[in-house]
C-alpha cells in the first residue's frame, strides 16, 4: 500500500506556513520540511523557519538537522524522508510535505534513483583544477563524450552539476541519464496530493519585501554576525543562501547595510520567480490563488481536496 502524502509547495512568502499549520492540526498531520537551508542549525531567521511556538504546536520533521559547514544533498533528503513518511503514517497521522525547493519536493513524489557510490574527492578536484586552468566548456565537453544527454541540459557554468555527471560514470560505469530513466519508470511511490499557494506578483512582491524588513528586526544580522565569527565563510553552501550572503559581503566591505537589504530584496523576488516557474512545470499540482481567499475559505477549500483524495 503506498502511504498517502500531501505536499504544499509554492514560492516564499506565499503563506505556506500558516496554512500548513492549521490543515496539520485540523487533519492530525506532521510537517516535513521541504526547504534546502532548514536544515541547518543556527540559520533561523534568513530561512523563516516555523518558530519554537509553532513547531510545539505541530511536529516537524527536517529542521535543525546539521550544522552548516556540512553537506545535504537531494539523496540524503529522499532518504530521510522515505523513512519518515511511513512512521508518521504508521501513528495515524498525515505525512505532509511543505516548503519551496522544488526538486526535494519532485524527489520524494517522484523519486530518483541514486547510484550506490563513494565521493570521489580526488577526482572533483582534479576537475575543478582543470576548470581553472583550461576553463568550464573544458569539462562540460568531457562531460558530453560521456553523458551528451546530460550535457545538454547543464550549462558549462553549473560547474558542480557537470563535475557529479563525470564523477557518478567514473565510479559506476552508468550514465546519471541511465539512473533518471530508471526513476521515471518506476511505479508512484506514494499517494500524493500536491497543492500550490499562488499570489498577484505584485501581492507577493511586496510580502517579499516586507518579510525581509522584518527578518532584519528580528536580529537578521545579529544571526549572520554569530556564524561569521564561529568561522562559517561564504564559500560554504548553507552561506550561499539569501540573506546570509549579501550580509556576509556587507560584513566584508563590499557595500552599505541599505545596499545589502536592497540586494535580498531584490534576489529573493528573483527566486520565487524561479520557484513559481520550477512549479509551473508539474501539471499535477492543484493550485489556489491565495489572494482570492479568506484564509477560512481557503482551508476549507483544501480540507475537502484532501478528503475527497485520502478519505475515499
């Protein structure tokens, strides 16, 4: 029997949280966060994770898991989740997945096929030499005479994408294209119910904005300072997450406070535009415009999606 999931996705600062905090307590659900800087310990405020008082209210899963410095990768998101989603069902409650990184989301609904491998450290960064040295079109050709699928759909400069390409042939002798053809054949693994939150772009612009405002209120740069001092440089990915970057360049002298503000602004606008596009895609999700609703209206629209698809 595959376990029923429901997942609530969308860009950031749509409302996902609230939402997903009353259905999870109207439907006796938990919440698996789907959201790739979550994860990490210490980086609170810049990732808008649930506060203490609403993970008391609902259980939450994924959040606060590692420290920064350390690596998290889809493959290790799927796992952990593919052990969750059985234990909550298996207390009696709804699995939900919630949050905004699209491919965590598609990797657990979907699943992907990971090859069983060992990092080879020595050879990414013999690549990484050559991309200096010879540049990236240098490796995203090597990358084509193995992988030419795979290369046409990674641009030279996704420097890491291209590098695993080249690292999961090396070590298995398979394409990744071979292990994603794999994962498209393979039956649904659980029964899911996709909803999407949607907003006027400008509706959603400026709850961006305001959001960001608040975040520095709220001791944004407090945060950033503490991690800058325990040694978390801008090199790190969980540091490459928004907020956390343009505060460390500010920190570092590239530019004013304002200048800072102005450029997590405007970069986090530029993600949910990303986001929204990555979501687009899936034809499968069911969406609601968030500014159509009053938010009662809204939860009893979704209530009786959910029920119609997991009661019957």
């Amino acid at each position: 029997m595959r376990e029923p999931l429901l997942a609530i996705v969308g860009p950031t600062a749509v409302g996902k949280t609230r939402l997903s905090l009353q259905l999870a307590q109207d439907l006796k659900g938990e919440i698996i966060s789907a959201d790739s800087m979550q994860v990490y310990k210490g980086m609170d405020i810049g990732t808008a994770k649930a506060s203490k008082k609403e993970q008391e209210l609902v259980p939450h899963h994924l959040i606060d898991i590692i420290d920064p410095k350390e690596e998290f990768s889809v493959a290790d998101f799927q796992e952990k989740v593919d052990g969750l989603i059985p234990q909550i069902y298996n207390k009696g409650k709804l699995p939900m997945l919630v949050g905004g990184t699209g491919l965590y989301v598609k990797s657990v609904i979907e699943g992907f096929i990971f090859p069983e491998m060992e990092t080879n450290w020595d050879l990414r960064e013999s690549l990484e030499e050559e991309a200096k040295e010879l540049g990236n079109q240098h490796i995203h050709n090597k990358l084509r005479e193995v992988d030419p699928d795979l290369a046409d759909k990674l641009h030279p400069n996704d420097l890491r994408r291209v590098i695993r390409g080249i690292e999961v042939y090396k070590q298995t002798g398979k394409t990744t294209t071979h292990f994603k053809r794999l994962a498209q054949e393979r039956k649904p693994r659980y029964k899911a119910l996709k909803i999407g939150l949607k907003r006027d772009r400008e509706s959603l612009y400026r709850r961006i904005n305001k959001r960001v405002d608040l975040m520095i209120e709220e001791g944004l740069l407090e945060e950033v300072r503490e991690l800058y001092n325990k040694g978390y440089h801008r090199d790190l990915i969980s540091m490459q997450g928004l907020g956390y970057k343009e505060i460390l360049a500010y920190f570092e002298g590239e530019y004013d406070l304002k200048e800072a503000i102005r450029l997590i602004k405007r970069d986090t606008r530029h993600f949910a535009k990303r986001q929204f596009t990555w979501f687009k895609r899936d034809k499968s999700i069911k969406w609601f415009d968030v500014d159509r609703y009053e938010f009662e209206n809204l939860l009893i629209e979704v209530k009786k999606m959910v029920n119609n698809k997991f009661r019957t």
